[in-house]
C-alpha cells in the first residue's frame, strides 16, 4: 500500500515538471516576451508624429518680398505635403494695429512676423515657444547674444527671424580725393571722427558723416564698444547707464559734429538747390565720405552709386573701442499664435520661414532665381548656409563685418517694453533731444534724471509681462 502510494505522489510530480516545462517554452527563457516589449514601445516611438500626417492648414503673416515669400511657402509645402499654407493678407500696415484687429476678432495667423514683441506679449497673443525651442537641437546654433531676445519671465515668447548690419558706408572716392588713405577694417571710434572732420566742406556741401533717420547715435553705439559690461544704449539687461561718461561723450560728440556742420543736415531748399531734388539722400549723391547705415541698403547704394559716377562705396564695420568691435545689429521677430490648433506645425514653419538651415538654404536659391542680394544675415552660425553667403558678398568690408557677428551687440526695440514709452515721454513731451541740440540743455546735467526715468518705465513694463 505504501508503495503504491509513493508511486501516484511520483507520477503527480512528474505530471507537474512536464506542465512547467511545456508552459516555459522548452529551451526558450520564460521571460522573453517581457524582454520583447521595449522593442514594440520603440518602434511606436519611432513612427512620425501625427503633424507630419494629418492635414493641416496653416495661416501666415508677413512683410517680406511677396515673390520671395511665395516661393518659400511652396518649398515649406514640398518639405511637409500635409500642410497647406495661406498668405493671411488682412495682415499690413499698421501692422500691430491690423493684429490688434485680428486677435479681437479671434482670428489671428497661426504665424505672423511681429514689429513689437511686448504688445503681443502682454495681450496673449503668442504661444510660449520654450518647449519646442528646448528640445528642437538646431537653437543651439544660435548665436548666444541673439537667443537671449524675447524671453520674458523665463519664457520664449518669440523667435529672431534674421539680422540686419549696422555699419559704415564709406565713399572710398571722396576720401581719395582729400588724400585721406582708407582705414583698415578694425578701425576705431577715433578714426571714423578725424576722417568726417577732415572731409568736411559745409560751404561745398561735402560732409564728413551721416546717420540714418538724421541721427548718429553715437549715444547707443559707444557705450557698448568702449565697456563691455553694456549693451545696446547702455543697457545691461536689467537698467539703463546713461550717467555713464561713455553715454555723455557720445552725446556731447554727436552734438559738436551737427554744431560744426560735419554732419549732413541738408535742407529741403539746399537739396533743391544742389541736387534739383527735394528728396535727395546727399550720401547717395556722392557728398557724404561716411552714412552709417544698416546694411538693408547695401543691395542699392553701392551699385547706384558707382553708375552715377557718385563714388566707389564700401561698407565697413562699426569701428570699435576700449571693449572692441562690438557691431550692433537689428533684429526682426516673428511669433507662434497662442491660439493655433497646430503648434508643432506652426513652429516648424516659423523656423523655415526665418531662421532653420533648409529655410536658409533654400532662401539663398530662391535669392540667386529672383536676382536678390543679401542684404540680411542668418541668426545662427550653419556652416553650410555661411559657405553660400561668403560666395555672394561682394563688399570686402562686408565680408570683415560678418566675422565680427558672434560679438555683436543686438537692439532691442522691438522687444524692451517700457522704452518706446519713455521716448513718448523724452521727446515728444519733454523734448530732451531737441534741448539738447539747441544747447538749452546739457547731456550730463539730465544724464541721471534720464537714466531714472527709463528703468522706471521699463522696470514697470516689465514687471507686468513677467506676471
């Protein structure tokens, strides 16, 4: 009986080893569909994200050349089929009032170029781009000093687009006929005033410089190339410095060369009778030896110049100071819509549309197909995009100013909140530049009233977009 016994308990034992060993696979290890798991989970991961399949309509805004813009939007449609692209043409000058209009009306472009950045800010009309901008590889490639624009409260509110070149056209034919020898390109501050004041001939109407918009701006410029700590009109980032003796030399020099009629100031009665013309821009007449200027002309002023026989032009860099060449250059911004239904999407045209290598790459051919020269510069440093633009540059100095771009000081007026009001306040109230022309007033003895003033309305403008 016991035997029998011990047999059935070795016959249900090795009823169960037999069961175990079917249910594990025979030699297969028990545990191989978990192991196979992660792999199914990465194929899944690896699938395109669904923006790149659905069908998608995307509306965009812009004041770029339409042909240019138009040929963009269809290399864009190539790129990504799924999505269709609409120039939004309600969208024109005044152009923050006409976004002004479409956001009331809850209809805004899902990408739109902006002229200020604070205005869209503060009204909730653009979508933080912090997420996308962090894990997209190619913002590394932005140059440090343009990637800190925008950002507000730690968030990125808006992207630069392209950089324009603030320099100096320099006629190299007036300066040859007053035997002065052409500067090298790393020039400085104290070059650029010797030679404006030994061309000068006022009672000829022959000037030594000339600014854009009729100011030299010596005051935003000098500053930052003589004390590295500043940026853009003595601002830090966080304060103005205008009792900085930098800001007040500036000031005082830009004054002395109106007073001594080495800048260009040409009336409309003078202009008529010089050049038969009202209108007449006296650097592009070949009576100006330096315009600073941005390099938005540099497609036009030399070419026009040199077939009128006005004068061979060169553009050179801002010359520098005691920090060195710190070159300022203009930014524009464009902005994701807070509203978009597609914001992978949406940002992916923006990149195209200002900043990416393949929006760049294919911005230089369409270039070179409408005969296009370029006039603005990349924001971030794609060796590939910069190969093609070095092939193009004609301007010896221009090509010495693109090399001086990673140490360039950005402005911020498109994006500082607070500023434009402050020169509400400056000059149409209080009428500070004026006074200070006519000599009722002197920069130093308002310096520090002026610099109060500023960081109060910046620092207020700036603590309600950080709210």
């Amino acid at each position: 009986m016991r035997n029998r016994k011990m047999f059935i308990v070795s016959l249900v034992l090795l009823l169960v080893v037999s069961v175990l060993a079917a249910c594990s696979g025979g030699n297969t290890p028990a545990n191989e569909g978990a192991a196979q798991q992660p792999a199914t989970e990465t194929k899944e991961q690896e699938k395109e994200p669904s923006w790149k399949d659905e069908k998608i309509t995307l509306k965009f805004a812009s004041w770029e050349d339409k042909s240019l813009e138009a040929k963009l939007l269809e290399a864009f449609t190539e790129k990504y089929p799924n999505i269709t692209v609409v120039k939004d043409e309600t969208i024109n000058w005044p152009w923050t009032d006409a976004l002004t209009a479409a956001a009331s009306a809850g209809n805004l472009p899902d990408v739109f170029w902006l002229e200020n950045v604070p205005v869209g800010v503060e009204n909730e009309w653009l979508l933080d781009l912090t997420p996308y901008w962090d894990a997209d590889e190619e913002t590394q490639a932005i140059y440090s000093n343009v990637s800190k624009q925008a950002v507000y409260g730690g968030k990125r509110m808006a992207s630069p687009t392209f950089q324009f070149i603030m320099g100096v056209y320099l006629n190299k034919t007036l300066l040859e006929k007053n035997n002065i020898p052409l500067p090298s390109y790393d020039w400085k501050i104290t070059d650029m005033i010797d030679i404006a004041k030994k061309v000068s001939n006022p009672s000829e109407h022959i000037y030594g410089i000339g600014g854009p918009w009729g100011n030299l701006s010596f005051d935003e410029h000098w500053p930052m190339a003589n004390v590295e700590s500043l940026g853009y009109n003595t601002f830090d980032g966080e304060k103005f410095h205008f009792t900085d003796q930098q800001w007040i030399d500036g000031y005082n020099q830009k004054i002395e060369l109106r007073n001594l009629k080495v800048e260009e100031r040409m009336t409309k009665e003078e202009k008529i009778k010089v050049f038969g013309d009202e209108g007449a821009w006296p650097l592009q007449k070949g009576h100006v030896a330096m315009g600073i200027d941005g390099s938005w002309n540099m497609e036009s002023l030399p070419a026009e110049m040199e077939k009128s026989g006005a004068g061979l032009m060169d553009f050179y860099p801002y010359p520098g100071g005691d920090a060195g060449q710190r070159m300022p250059v203009v930014l524009d911004y464009i902005g994701v819509s807070s509203t978009t239904e597609h914001p992978e999407a949406a940002y992916e045209l923006m990149k195209f549309m200002s900043w990416s290598k393949d929006g760049w790459l294919k911005r230089l051919e369409m270039y070179k197909e409408l005969g296009v020269s370029v006039d603005k510069f990349p924001i971030a440093d794609f060796p590939e995009v910069w190969a093609v633009i070095d092939g193009e540059i004609k301007l010896e100095g221009m090509k010495a100013a693109l090399k001086l771009l990673d140490n360039a000081v950005p402005d911020y007026n498109k994006t500082l909140p607070g500023f434009r009001e402050y020169n509400v306040w400056a000059n149409d109230e209080q009428k500070i530049a004026e006074k200070f022309t006519n000599g009722e007033l002197k920069p130093a003895d308002k310096a520090k009233e002026l610099e109060d003033k500023a960081n109060e309305f910046v620092s207020k403008a700036m603590e309600r977009l950080n709210q």
